[in-house]
C-alpha cells in the first residue's frame, strides 16, 4: 500500500549528500520520527487489536469496520512523506504495515478453518520473500519502484481479507476461496514482476559502475 508506489522505469538509487533532503522536504532520509511514520506506527497498533477481536468474535461488522480503517489509512503516510520527505524507516515500516494486517487476518481466518491454508501460505511466502529481496536490493543501492500492478494487488488482497470477515459473505466458502486465489495469483504474478525488474535495476547499476567507478557505493570521487 502507500508510499512505494510509483510509476517510472526501476534505477539505481542516487544518494544524497550526507545531512542532506530533498529540496522542500522537512526531513532527511534518516529521520525516524516524522508525521508519516506516525500514522505508519498507528497501523501497526491497530493491526494486534483487529486480530484479537476477530479471534475473539469471528466474522462481524465491528471486526470489518476497525479493519477498513486501518486499511483506508494506506496510502496517507505516503501522501504526507512524499510532502515532508521520504525516509528509510519509511520505506520499511509502511509495506511492514500492509503486510501485517493482511497475512495476520488470512491466518486467523485460515485456524478458523473458513479458507484452507495453502492460499494464506503463498502469500505469506511472496510478502516475506519480497521483504528480504527489497532489503538486499537496498543495501546494494538500488532502489525498485513498485508498479501500478503492486497497487492492485493490495487492493485485492484487501478485498479478499475483507470478505472473510463480513458476516454475509464468511460463510460462502466457495466465494472466499475464489477471492483469495485471484489474490494469490495477482500477488505471485507481481513478486515476479518486482524481481524482474531488480535484475534488470542490478544489471543497469553494474554498467554505471563500469562506465564511472566513482559511482561505485562506498567510494568517492576519484582524486
């Protein structure tokens, strides 16, 4: 959800000078507390107490209306940070968030036994593997924008946790079942995606690199 979600060609991340943010931005990329952050941290809190009551409840409007909330909040840190200044601790806490809710209500949802649990263990699996793909592509210096595609897929995962947890529609098993495989393919349809355009981001960086090793991460320029 939120803030990754940006529509040009992957590149190699051109890093600031030390100290320094963007022009017009508030913070720098270091920054921990920041307004966006906030909102991002308020996600994570709510994200414990919506499983607790769907444990606790089951499916029930209360339940879907506490988790919409928290939903509808993505997409507000990373309208406040692309204004105020995008940040590391950004960058990883926001699709932390995203995840959280959703793979924490599949699998409550999946102990319930209201959906089966090869759906709920694919998409875990991409979320966890994208996460650590995204933080070796970071420490190398290369940065990934998410597609347009990226976006659809939270929207359908979305989508597809919600309808587990509306009364009306919980106990269709088969309709769950669809709305979560179409999730599962939009979800491994856009891991792929994302890892093709890392290597092709891997690729372009090398042939800089090549061209002007000052670029090369750690190194300055020649004297």
């Amino acid at each position: 959800m939120g803030s990754e979600f940006a529509m040009n060609r992957p590149e190699v991340k051109r890093q600031s000078a030390p100290g320094t943010s963007p022009q017009g931005s508030s913070f720098g990329p270091s920054a921990l507390a920041t307004p966006a952050n906030a909102v991002t941290g308020l996600r994570l809190l709510a994200t414990p107490v919506v499983i607790a009551m769907v444990v606790l409840r089951g499916p029930g409007w209360t339940q879907f209306a506490v988790a919409f909330a928290v939903a509808a909040t993505d997409g507000l840190d990373g309208w406040i940070a692309r204004r105020q200044g995008a940040t590391r601790s950004g960058a990883f806490l926001d699709p932390l968030a995203d995840k959280a809710i959703v793979i924490g209500l599949l699998a409550v949802v999946a102990a319930r036994g209201e959906v089966t649990w090869l759906p709920v263990a694919l998409i875990a699996a991409r979320e966890v593997a994208m996460s650590v793909y995204r933080y070796v592509m970071a420490r190398r210096g290369i940065s990934i924008p998410a597609r347009l595609s990226a976006k659809v897929k939270t929207i359908v995962q979305d989508l597809a946790v919600g309808m587990c947890i509306i009364p009306e529609i919980s106990g269709h098993r088969s309709i769950l079942a669809a709305g979560l495989w179409v999730a599962v393919a939009l979800t491994l349809y856009t891991g792929a995606e994302y890892m093709r355009d890392g290597g092709r981001a891997a690729r372009r960086g090398r042939v800089q690199q090549a061209a002007d090793p000052s670029n090369t991460p750690g190194m300055g320029p020649k004297p």
